[in-house]
C-alpha cells in the first residue's frame, strides 16, 4: 500500500498538538475553543439550545427543515 503524504502531515500535526498538550484532552479542546472564539470564521455549533428545532422535530416525527421556522 502506498503512503499518503497528506495523511502523514495530518497525523504529524495531530502528534504535534498531542505532545504540545501533554496527551490531555481537556487541554486539547479548550485549544481548539478558544482558537474559535478568537476566529473571525463562522463555526458550527452543535449545543442543544442550536438544535432545538431538529430535537422536537424528531420527537414529533417530520423532517428537520420541515419544523425549522422559515426566514
């Protein structure tokens, strides 16, 4: 199987972060939340107050984009 040089620099960069972060996680991710709280991109959010229409749309049985209001 052939290496993929893309996939090597991903992981390099994963270990990279992971070393920087002394392999802790909660270290890792506040990293990752605070880059996006200083980023002038727009980033999903998947908290539970953002996906209230989809939530009560599954409970009561019609699609997502059917129950979300419209604009």
């Amino acid at each position: 199987m052939t290496r993929d040089p893309i996939l090597d620099e991903v992981r390099t960069i994963r270990e990279g972060i992971a070393k920087e972060h002394d392999y802790d996680l909660n270290s890792i991710f506040e990293m990752f939340r605070q880059n996006a709280a200083n980023s002038d991109r727009t980033h999903v959010n998947l908290s539970a107050s953002a996906n209230s229409h989809a939530v009560a749309a599954a409970h009561i049985g019609v699609a997502a984009d059917e129950a979300s209001p419209r604009r």
